[in-house]
C-alpha cells in the first residue's frame, strides 16, 4: 500500500493538494508560458525563488539570513537588467533586407 499509515481523511487532504496546487498550477503555468515571449518566461521563471522566500516569510515564519537578501537583491537587479534589454530589442527598429529585391543598374 502507498499510504500505510495514513488514514482516508489524510489521503483525500493528500490528493487534493497534489491535484489543486501542483497540477493545476504546472497546467496554468503551461498555459501562460505560450502566450508570452521566452525573454518575459526566463525572467519570471528566475524570480521564484523570491517567491518562495516571500510565502517562507509570510507563513512559516521563516528567517533570511544577509547571504539570503544579497541573493535576493540579485536577483532583482539580474530581473531588472533582463528586462531592460528585452525592452530595448522590443523597442528597437527593425531593418529587413529583402533579398529578392533587384538592384536597378
């Protein structure tokens, strides 16, 4: 048996949570990652472990130590510093050569 010596009420608790927050979360995840660019995914993808100290903070009551918030603060400025240079390409002009086009002589 999976669960030994887990009761029914502890199992049916245990396949909600594996069903609402890690499977609906990786299908919204999934969902959201096709309806933007990849530099946008990466750069919010990179986040999460900001995330995840946030909600250690907020419910566990969890401590960051210096090293935590100099990772943090790296974070944040590599954050800033991608989307910085997303924006600048998305921003800027765009030259196409057309290749089929005939020189006139």
């Amino acid at each position: 048996m999976f669960w030994p010596t887990s009761t029914p009420d502890e199992r049916s608790c245990s396949s909600y949570l594996v069903l609402a927050c890690t499977v609906f979360a990786f299908l919204v995840q999934t969902w959201a990652v096709r309806r933007t660019s990849p530099s946008r995914v990466s750069l919010l993808l990179g986040t999460e472990p900001i995330w995840a100290a946030i909600v250690g903070v907020a419910i566990a009551r969890d401590t960051v130590a210096l090293a935590g918030c100099f990772g943090i603060a790296l974070i944040l400025a590599g954050t800033a510093w991608g989307r910085s240079l997303e924006q600048g390409h998305r921003l800027a002009p765009t030259h196409h050569l057309d290749s089929r086009a005939i020189p006139a002589g």
